[in-house]
C-alpha cells in the first residue's frame, strides 16, 4: 500500500515546492520532479529501514492523552539573505467514548526582508463513539494566508466519522460532515456558502518508535459549486529517543476558484525536530 500511495507522488508532473516553507520559486522543466523524487524517496528509505527492523509492529494501546511540539529554522546571511521558521503542535485526550484533538502550525518564510510565505493553521474536533464503527464528530478549522489572497477562512462541520480499518498493521478512518464555510479574501466581498467536508486519514506503524501518515480532504461548496477545495497530505515521523523525534511531510493544497490574481495549487515541504510528551497510563477502554 505504501508504495502504491508513493508511486501516485511519483507520477505527478512538476511542482512548486518550499523546504519547511522557504522561498517559493517556479522550478526549472524536470529540477521539480527529481527534487520531489528525492525527497520521497528519503521518506521511503526512512519507512524501509523502520519495517526491516521492525516486521510485525506490537499493538499499543493509545495514551490517555499526548502532545508534541515540532519546530524547524533556515536562515541565511551575506551573499543571500533568507530565514524560514516553521511550528507545529498536536494534542489528544481520551476518554472511553470521547475524543479531542487539536492542531496548529505556522510558516514563515522571507527573502531580502520581503515576505515569500506567511500561513497559520488551527484545527479543533471532538467525536463521541456510538458504536465500534461510528462516532458524532464536529470540528472547526482556521487560517491566515495572505499570500494566497486569503485574509481569513473558517469551516465549522458536524457529522459522522468512520473507522473503516483498525488493525494492528494500517487503520483507516473516514469523515463525513455537512459545513458552513466563511471567507475574507484580499480580494472581493466576504464570503458565506453552505460546504461538506469528506476526508480518509491513514496510519501505518512502523515499530513502536516510527509510523507514516496520509490524508486526503475534500471540501465540496453547495452554494458555488465550481470553488471546491482539496488537501492532500503525506507525512512520516521517526523517534530519536523518547522525547524527540524527526517528522518530514509534504502538503499539497488545491482550490478552484482561488482568489484572483493567484494561484490554484501550493505545495509545502517541511522537515522538523518534535519534542513529545505523553500519559503513562493507557487511555480508558469503552
């Protein structure tokens, strides 16, 4: 499965590309696809050693809850003058039927004191189980990216979440929900328009110090049905020791019906140091 998942990466055309956001530049006819090549296949070399040492990965019961902090920093002085900060941040807390999680990172990136990135995202969602299969979730996503046109986005959702595979070896869950979606852009009247949010997460472990992550969102808008939205998400985390960890990920982001004057894709790659703290007790069974 994952190297079918790496091969659709593989496949694709050339990209823009920022390393833990640094300057966005066009690329030069085929420098895209094998800088992309490359960096897949370090993840895929880093999966690789985790699964030779680590064939048949325990089952763990997951924490009564868990945190971690990721950051990441280039800077360049002299000849060039750059510097690119990137942050992230994820909890979880457990209970026998309820779940919360919440999300954040920020991306910062400038070149001779002019800003080239500049994007914040914040995540909330809880989800009560009804039954092994189904749960009540309801979350609301945030963001701040100007240099997208983007001054402002929220998408506040309810419905149903699916956990379609849960096995030692790969789980996948599932999301369906119904949206209401609130935009101010640079450009043009505020917006307000009735959404869905359809999205599958996926989870391969990888022994008990590392795992690979992948999501895929789509976000349908019912009142302008042209200004559709999509993420597609790739990431793998491998521990250092028990509180660190080495994380690199890829995000590919698409709309539309952008805001005018800019672009229908952006692509981010990213590279962090985490530091990561957890319960040591196991979270409650249902």
């Amino acid at each position: 499965m994952l190297n079918s998942f790496l091969g659709v990466y593989l496949g694709a055309g050339d990209w823009w590309a920022t390393l833990d956001a640094a300057p966005v530049r066009p690329l030069q006819p085929g420098y895209g696809m094998r800088w992309m090549r490359a960096f897949l296949f370090g993840i895929w070399s880093l999966l690789a050693a985790s699964v030779a040492a680590a064939q048949t990965p325990p089952k763990e019961p997951p924490p009564l809850w868990d945190v971690q902090f990721g950051a990441s920093f280039i800077g360049t002085s002299g000849n060039s003058d750059t510097s690119s900060t990137g942050a992230d941040f994820a909890l979880h807390r457990r209970w026998p039927v309820w779940q919360i999680e919440a999300t954040a990172t920020a991306v910062k990136s400038s070149s001779g004191g002019a800003d080239t990135a500049d994007r914040y995202l914040a995540g909330f969602r809880s989800q009560r189980k009804l039954t092994d299969r189904i749960g009540l979730s309801s979350g609301i996503k945030a963001e701040h990216d100007p240099l997208a046109g983007m001054d402002a986005r929220s998408i506040v959702d309810v419905g149903l979440s699916w956990a379609l595979v849960h096995s030692p070896s790969w789980t996948l869950d599932g999301l369906t929900a119904v949206a209401w979606n609130h935009e101010q852009p640079k450009l043009g009247p505020v917006l307000n328009d009735p959404a869905g949010v359809f999205q599958l997460q996926s989870r391969v472990p990888l022994g008990a110090s590392s795992d690979t992550t992948q999501r895929f969102t789509y976000y349908p808008d019912f009142s302008r049905t042209s200004a559709y939205r999509s993420e597609a998400e790739i990431a793998a985390q491998a521990a250092m020791n028990k509180r660190l960890a080495l994380k690199v990920g890829y995000l590919l982001r698409y709309a539309n019906a952008p805001v005018p004057g800019f672009k229908k894709t952006d692509n981010t790659v990213t590279a962090s140091i985490v530091v990561r703290w957890k319960a040591d007790t196991a979270a409650p069974a249902p």
